[in-house]
C-alpha cells in the first residue's frame, strides 16, 4: 500500500491509446492526480496515429501483452511455467478451462496466455487488478488476479455489456466464481442490468464519468448564424452510430435548405459512407475529417450550428451508453440532436437539453430541418443543456466515488 493509503494498480485496458477512448483517459489521469500509483497493461497496440493531449498527461508505464500469443512464444511459455508454480494456478486454469468450455475460441485461449503473462511480469508492489471494459480485458484481469491471489475490479460500458453472454456477465459479479469486488458503471441502464446479475446488488455502482471542463475553453459567446446551417457528428463509422440514417436523412432535407455536415471519426467503413452518400446526391456537401484529435473537435464544435449523433442498436446488440461526446458538444454550448436510445436520455429530456429523435430518416430530417430554421431555438436547447452539464454531469464527483470503491479494496 502506498503512502496515501491508495492501492497500488495494475490497469487492464484493450488498446492504448484510443481516440475514441478519451473517458478511460480522462479517469486515469485523475485517479493519479489524486495520488494513485498506476501501472497500464494494454492487450492490443495502438492504431491511432494520433493522441489526444490528454494521452500525454498520463504518467503510468505503458506495458503491451502479448497482442497474438504466437508472436512472442518464448514471453508466452515463460508466463505459463511461472504461473504454473503460483498456488492459484489450479483455480485460475479450473476457471478458465470452465470459460473455454462455453467459449471453443482462440480469443479465449489468448486471454489466459495474456493472463499467465500479466501475473508473471507484474510488479510485485501491485495491490489490485483494474480492468476497463468487461469483456477481454475483465477475463485477463479476472485470471491473472487468481493467479497472484488479489483482489480486481472492473468498470464497464456499452458493448461489452450488452454483446457479453449472460454466464460470463453474471460469473464476474459473483463471489464464488472469482468474481470482481465492485463493478463500476457509466450509465443507470447499464448499472440496473447488471445489479439483477449479482449476487449482491451493492457490488454494482453507478459512476457517470462526467466531464472535466478544465480540459475544455469556455464556449462561444455567439454563433454566426449567416451561411450554410454546419451539422457535425463525431463517431466512429460503425453501425451503431447510425450514420447510414443520418446520410439517408440529409438527402431528405429540403432544397431551399443551406446546410453542410461534417464528420469527424475513423472505422472501418469510410468507403461504404462515401458511396452511400455519393449515390444519395449529398456528397458535395459532405466534409468527411477522418481522425481528428480533441483540439481539432472542440474547434469544429465552435463552428458548428447542430450536433446530430443518431445512435441506434446494432444487430449484435451493440450500442452506445451514454457517448461522452454529446457532453462534450455540451460543453461547447452546440444544440443536441440524438436518439432515445440506451443512456442518452439520462442526459438529454427530450426538448428541454436537445432533440431525441427516431433514427427513422424521415423523422431525423424534419428534426433537423426544425432546428436549422430556428437558431433562437437551438441556442435555449444549447443553454439548457451546459446547465444540464455543469450541475450533474461533471468528473469529479464520479472520480469521488471510485475513489472510495478503489480504497476499499485492500
């Protein structure tokens, strides 16, 4: 235990650093500006060529497991026959053996190898293991921490909670089955669903990461309202997102409508988007920005007029919680228009912080085309939603109670 009376932490995360992972950031950087000592443990190697300033602002070490156990046998084999004399290691393999038969893949194999290689190579003045996301680097947590015999939390989000099997979900929040000692969570959907798993709902709590304003400029005093209405959406190409509706929806818009969108974010399916909108008839008026950093996205937020993220359930399952970017934009004092899916509404009242929209694209374009014909409108949504921001959505109460959680687990 450190002087502070802080563990010591070992943090699992699946890739550092990620643009899109600003939240996971964002609370690091200020657990260790509380007095955290932290090591990271990442399971993947990055694939932005970009970061975030907030990056830079992390002082813990930066370790990467091995991404393809393949890659690095001898690290690999080393971590195994190590493991192999720990006492914990009959019940870390029982239980991942007992994964494995529920789960016949090689993600599953990878992660007990990652595991076995995290025991081996983890400082010995580690007190707990802290995992982000409850999926892959939850499982690795969870192994490695039989393995030394410490305690391990989680923090979960939105995909892994809702494309996780529900046996894996429940087995991490029992006792009996290794279970994590506190599972925190950002949005109350997701809290509720996952307190109904466990086997005490007191293990499950409710942390909204919130925002940290100082990282952000004061927003604009007045917008420019001549010229073309600018909608911007930040996000990943993916289905989720839903910015097929949203391309469909601009081309729904009215001609005698001066507008342009732009879109900041990577994925894999920039092509697609392109020729979707190409096809629609939007194109040449599409600003596509690729992966921009956070300067870059609060300047775009400055000089936009509507910020439309059209959110939806992917046929997986997958979908967002509560997308730090709407608060972001918030912060900015950008008009909000969403969806009423997952967590946005415990941000967003339907027409009192922004607009929650069907994704239908019929009814995404009549809202949009509402709110670019009526900026007195757009600035009272913005209002109410900075109001919305400041009073209930900030970091620093969430990092409170992580704080406590954290303390508590040695």
């Amino acid at each position: 235990m450190n002087t502070l009376s802080r563990p010591k932490l070992a943090v699992a995360v699946k890739g550092w650093p990620r643009l899109s992972e600003t939240f996971i950031a964002q609370e690091l950087v200020a657990l260790e500006e509380a007095g955290y000592e932290l090591e990271l443990w990442s399971l993947r190697f990055p694939t932005d060529t970009k970061t975030h300033p907030l990056h830079d602002r992390l002082k813990a070490k930066v370790h990467y497991l091995p991404e393809y156990l393949h890659q690095e046998p001898l690290r690999v084999a080393k971590g195994l026959l190590r493991s192999m004399m720990r006492r914990g290691f009959w019940a870390a393999c029982g239980t991942w053996l007992k994964d494995l038969r529920r789960d016949r893949t090689r993600n599953r194999v990878r992660r007990f190898g990652q595991a076995c290689v995290l025991a081996t190579e983890l400082n010995p003045d580690i007190d707990a293991l802290y995992a982000h996301f409850m999926h892959t680097p939850a499982s690795v947590a969870r192994y490695a921490a039989i393995l030394r015999g410490m305690p391990w939390s989680v923090s979960a989000h939105a995909k892994d909670i809702w494309t996780s099997p529900e046996w894996e979900k429940r087995e991490k929040l029992q006792a009996a089955t290794h279970g994590a000692e506190f599972l925190a969570t950002c949005t109350g959907v997701g809290a509720e669903h996952l307190a109904g798993l466990a086997d005490r709902p007191d293990r499950v709590e409710l942390i909204y990461h919130g925002l940290d304003l100082t990282r952000f400029p004061e927003p604009p005093a007045t917008r420019d309202h001549s010229g073309p209405v600018n909608f911007l959406s930040v996000g990943r190409l993916v289905e989720k997102k839903g910015f097929d509706r949203l391309i469909a929806a601009l081309a729904l818009l009215p001609d005698d409508l001066d507008w342009r969108w732009e879109h900041i974010g990577g994925g894999g399916s920039d092509a697609k988007f392109r020729k979707q909108a190409e096809a629609a008839g939007v194109a040449d008026r599409i600003i596509w920005r690729g992966a921009c950093d956070q300067p870059e996205v609060i300047q775009s937020m400055r000089a936009s007029d509507v910020f439309v993220l059209p959110s939806r359930i992917a046929e997986s399952g997958d979908r967002d919680g509560l997308p730090n970017v709407l608060m972001e934009a918030a912060s900015q004092k950008l008009c909000l228009l969403s969806t009423p899916v997952s967590a946005i509404p415990e941000f967003i009242d339907d027409g009192v912080h922004g607009v929650l929209s069907s994704d239908e694209p019929a009814l995404l374009a009549s809202a949009m085309e509402s709110l670019a014909r009526d900026p007195a409108k757009r600035a009272e949504l913005a209002d109410a939603a900075y109001g919305r921001l400041t009073s209930h959505f900030l970091m620093q109460p969430g990092i409170a109670k992580l704080d406590l959680r954290l303390r508590a687990l040695v």
